[in-house]
C-alpha cells in the first residue's frame, strides 16, 4: 500500500470536471485506488463516492493505493492533482 498527501489550492476544490479526471486515470489500473478526506474513504474509480466528499479548496486529501501496479497508480493520479488540482 502507498499513499500521498495532497492539498487542494483549486478555487473551486474538487467539482465535477476534475473529480471526472481523477476517476479517469484511477481507472486506467488494476490497484485500488481511494481518495480519503475527514476521515472519510471512497473509491477514486467513481465519481459519485468523489463528489460526495464535497472537497473544498485547502483541504488535506489523502490518496491511497494498493495492488499490483500500486507505484504506478499514485504517480499517474498524483499527476492529475499536481496539474488541476494542488499540490
């Protein structure tokens, strides 16, 4: 299991088109992959348990992978956030 801790500088937090973004990529791989957020967990592959976290901007959110091809799985969201979302 690998996790990475992230914050939200978007404006408009995590809405629709990039919580559509994340759940693309987490997609693309066979580990689990959750996004957690006050204490909550979801499963980043979908897009209602994401927006249902109602992520504002300068929150904390945690991504957590595990499987197979867990390495990869963080990076390529990781990458997502990185661009669209914080840091």
């Amino acid at each position: 299991m690998k996790e990475r801790t992230f914050t939200i500088t978007a404006e408009t937090g995590v809405h629709a088109r990039p919580a559509t973004l994340l759940v693309n990529k987490a997609g693309q791989y066979e580990s689990e992959v959750e996004v957690s957020y006050n204490d909550k967990k979801v499963n980043l592959k979908s897009i209602m348990g994401v927006m249902s976290l109602g992520i504002p901007k300068n929150a904390e959110i945690k991504i957590i992978a595990s499987g197979s091809d867990e390495e990869e799985a963080l990076e390529g969201v990781s990458e997502v956030v990185k661009e669209h979302l914080g840091e």
